[in-house]
C-alpha cells in the first residue's frame, strides 16, 4: 500500500459548531407561533467547537482526552461526517467506521442473520460485500446456534458480539474508539483488541477517545487536550495528559 | 478507491443527496425488507394482513354506504380503487415522518443519506400497495366489473402518487424534526382531506360552489383518477388529468427533494 504519512489524513481548518439553543425549551408548535409573533424566541449561542485547528496522519493512534462536555463527542461526529460545522474546514481521506454505540441498528425481531445485512448496509457496504463476510462474522461473534433466532433471544454479550463483528469485519481507513470498549467476557475483549491491533499494523488511523490516561499512554503517541470547545494542548501524549492531570485533578 | 470528504469541495446539496441514496441503495432494500417482516412478525396471518385491512374497511363502507349512493355502479370495486391509492398516501406519508425521528438516533452515530428513512418508507407503501391489488381484481371478477386492458397504465398511476407522496414526505419530515406536533396534525388533516377528497362517495354528489375547493384543486384527485379510471371505469384518463397530475406529483417531488436537502445538514442539529 501506498504511504501517504506525509498528508494528512484528517485535515480540520478553523472548525467551529455552534449549537442555538432556546433558553427556555419549546415544547410545541403552537408555542413557537405564539412567541415568534411576540419576537419572544430568544436562544443562546453554545459553541461546542471553537476554531479547531488538526492533522492527523496516516496511520497513527491519535488521542483525544478532555472533561465531560469538552466537545470530545462533537469534534467525533464532525470527523464521521455526521455534523456538518457552521464554519472551517473539513477534509478526511479514507472511510470512517465508528464504533460508537455497537448494534445501534439492530431490530429486536430480527434474526441475528438478518441484522447482520441491515448493520451492515447501514455501514455502507453492499449486500454482495456482506455476504462474502458472513461467515467471518459469524466466526468472530460466536453466536453459534442463533444465528436464525430473533435478536431478542439473544443475551446482551452476545448483541455486542455481533455488533462488534459486523463493525469490524471490514479494515477501515478510518476507526473512531469511543472509550475503552467493553464487549462481553475476558476472552472476547482479548480478541477485540487483537483484531483492533491487527488494525492498527495495517495502518488504520485511529482516534482514541477516552478518561483512561494510562490507556492514552500506552495506546497513542499524540494527543490533544480539548475542553470549553478549543483544543488547550496538542502534542506528545505525555505532555498532554500532564496537562491535563495538572488542570482537572482534584 | 479512496473515498474524500472534503467540506470546501460539496457537489449541489440536492445532487449530493440524490448520489448517496443510489450509493446506499442496498440499505433501503433492508430497511424496506426489515419494516414488512417485523410489522407482522408475531402475528398468525402476517403480510395477509395488507390485503384484508383495506378489504375489512370496503366491507364496512360497502355496507354502510352501498344504498345511499345509487348512482355508482359495483360500489365495493369503486371504493376499494380509491381506497388503495389513498392509503399509498396516508400511510407512506406518516410512516416518513415517525422513521425520522426513530432514525435520529442513528443519523447521530454514523453518516447516512439524510433520505434514507424517507425513501423507504415510500418503498415499503410500494410493497404493501401491489399486495393489495390482487384483492382489488379479484374482487372486480368476483362483482363483475369488466376488467380491461387500461389497467395497464396502473404502474404509471403508481409511479405518479409515490413522486408525490415522496413529496409531501420529505416537505413534512424537514417540518416534523423542528415540530412533533406537526405529526399529529398531520393526522386530523389527512381524515379532513380524505372525506373531502371523493373517495368513498361519488364526485356527482359534490355541489357545484364547493367543485374548485374539492376537485379543481385538490391535487389528490387528479392522483386518484389517474389509478382509479383506468381500473375501475376501464377507460384511459383524459388527457388534461393525466397531464395535471404528472406535472402536480413532478413539482411536489422536486420541491420536497430540493427542501429536505438544503435542510438536511441543520436536521442533526435539532433530532
């Protein structure tokens, strides 16, 4: 595979996200009319990311560290291409497979099989592509024996088994970790994180978002420190975690 | 082939909108697929129920309505044609609407085309409405409405309410992440629009100071005849009404498409 260590595999320019929130919360429509006709509607401005300046490059194990509400989440979803900021710039190479929430599409009626297509293709990846793979995945999640029952048959280890296979069953570009995964029992977690690092010699980029400093340290060698929206350290991930255990420490 | 997101370098947002649902045609085929297999999952008679609601409700209006309006002919093949239509609508229309807001927590997680919930719930009234038609024959053989080769032009009927109901879909999804209430008005404006609409009863009965409300512009008509005269009336619709209702479920279409795109990228902000 071609290197391209020297560009930067996510690029973000003066990236800003501002949610408006209503001061008081509007329950419904006609309140809306009533108040918009009073010019009663007053939000206030919550910027979530400031002015973020970032590159990552290819093939690195990036950290993101912060308190609760810095913006950890928000700066994620712009990297996924779920937000779309107000302002900046935005570039990423490669695809990106979140692993966020595991089996967030499941069906509960479905059949473990039948989940498999519809995880699948909610990822983006065709039918023909998820029907190469169904046996590895199948493999990977050991759910022998269910395969043909309903999803909610099955138990909750098993439900993140599958839905960690089906994510992970093709090597992304691009892998978002949010927070330390913890997928059913010791063995599994064991296989995860092999998979994960079988990942990462390939030269999958991936972004590790987590409160965990030693696994920050032993993970990644760059990191920034994020919180009131603004990235308030960028740099070697020791350096970084001082920063913060100096400022958010008790 | 490496895929670039480059947020300076977007293709026409509407364009955009449209290439990504083609890319994500297989996705639509699953949530398609996964909305008809769980909707009667635990139920004995399962999909059969598609094809018995709207002949339950024909039944009813059969026998309520049957002798009031003499002057239509095989009632229970006139109203099950316009029901059928009918319930294409109302049921695609809401369906879009609930799919997005369950859809949320999804569009939260991972990048999807904005309209993925939107077409399929077009797709699923797809499948339920060519279930339905089946019943709709047999019962015009069972009655002895003569049927004729004008039924033919049924798929260019099906093809004009699924632009509009696509439509009106996207138009009340871009409304409905702001305001939930408008699923519920939604609801009271469809039974409104439907017994205003002549479906159940005949056009003939309509006085002729409420014809331009009911009728002339009402689009739903136009989109009912078009279904209706080639099946029940074995007659090709004129050609002012063919020619109306393309250009209504056309412009509804285009309209909702170019909406709901330039809304999409704030939709996140407010599910």
């Amino acid at each position: 595979m071609q290197s391209h260590s020297s560009i930067p595999i996510i690029l973000l320019q003066a990236v800003s996200v501002c949610f408006r929130i209503p001061q008081e919360p509007i329950g419904s429509f006609k309140e809306y009319v009533i108040r918009f006709l009073q010019n009663n509607v007053r939000y206030h401005d919550f910027w979530a990311l400031r002015e973020i300046n970032l590159e990552i490059l290819q093939g690195e194990t990036f950290g993101i560290i912060g308190p609760n509400g810095a913006g950890k989440s928000t700066l994620l979803k712009v990297i996924a291409r779920v937000l779309v900021p107000g302002s900046g710039h935005v570039r990423v190479r490669g695809k990106v497979a979140p692993l966020l929430e595991l089996g967030a599409g499941f069906h509960p009626e479905l059949t473990g099989r039948e989940n498999i297509f519809l995880n699948g293709t909610l990822l983006g990846h065709k039918h023909r592509e998820i029907n190469n793979r169904l046996e590895q995945i199948l493999e990977f999640a050991q759910v022998d024996g269910f395969v043909d029952s309903p999803l909610r048959t099955y138990s909750s280890g098993m439900v993140a088994r599958l839905g960690f296979a089906v994510a992970t069953a093709w090597e992304p570009e691009i892998l978002i970790l949010d927070e330390t995964l913890s997928v059913g029992d010791e063995s599994f977690r064991g296989k995860c994180s092999k998979r994960l690092e079988e990942f990462q010699t390939k030269g999958t980029t991936t972004l590790l978002v987590t409160h965990d400093m030693g696994l920050a340290q032993s993970k990644c060698k760059r990191a920034a420190l994020l919180y009131q929206g603004k990235i308030q350290h960028l740099g070697p991930v020791e350096d970084v975690v001082r920063t913060y255990r100096e400022r958010f420490s008790v | 082939m490496t895929t670039i997101y480059d947020s300076n370098k977007r293709r026409p947002i509407f364009i955009e909108e449209l290439i990504g649902i083609i890319h994500y045609r297989d996705l639509i085929f699953q949530l398609v697929r996964r909305d008809i297999v769980t909707r009667y999952k635990r139920s004995i008679l399962g999909v059969a129920w598609t094809m018995l609601n709207p002949l339950g409700l024909m039944i009813v209006l059969t026998l309520v309505f049957s002798n009031l309006f003499h002057s239509i002919h095989q009632y229970p093949a006139y109203v099950l044609s316009g029901l059928i239509a009918w319930n294409f609508f109302s049921q695609t229309t809401t369906a879009s609407m609930s799919l997005n807001v369950w859809g949320g927590s999804l569009l939260h997680r991972i990048y999807l085309p904005r309209s993925s919930f939107t077409v399929s719930a077009i797709g699923t009234g797809l499948v339920n409405l060519v279930l339905s038609i089946p019943p709709l024959v047999i019962i015009m053989l069972i009655i002895g409405t003569p049927i004729r080769w004008t039924i033919l032009l049924l798929p260019y009927s099906i093809l004009l309410l699924a632009a509009f109901a696509l439509g009106i879909g996207l138009l009340l999804s871009s409304w409905a992440t702001s305001f939930p209430d408008i699923v519920e008005m939604y609801q009271i404006a469809l039974i409104a629009w439907m017994y205003l609409t002549p479906i159940i009863y005949p056009q003939d009965i309509i006085p002729v100071t409420y014809r331009l409300f009911l009728v002339d512009l009402n689009p739903m008509y136009y989109l009912i005849q078009v279904f209706r005269l080639p099946v029940y009336d074995g007659i090709l619709p004129p050609l002012h009404i063919l020619l109306i209702a393309t250009g209504i479920a056309l412009i509804t279409f285009l309209l909702g498409w170019i909406v709901f795109s330039k809304n999409a990228d704030k939709i996140i902000y407010r599910i």
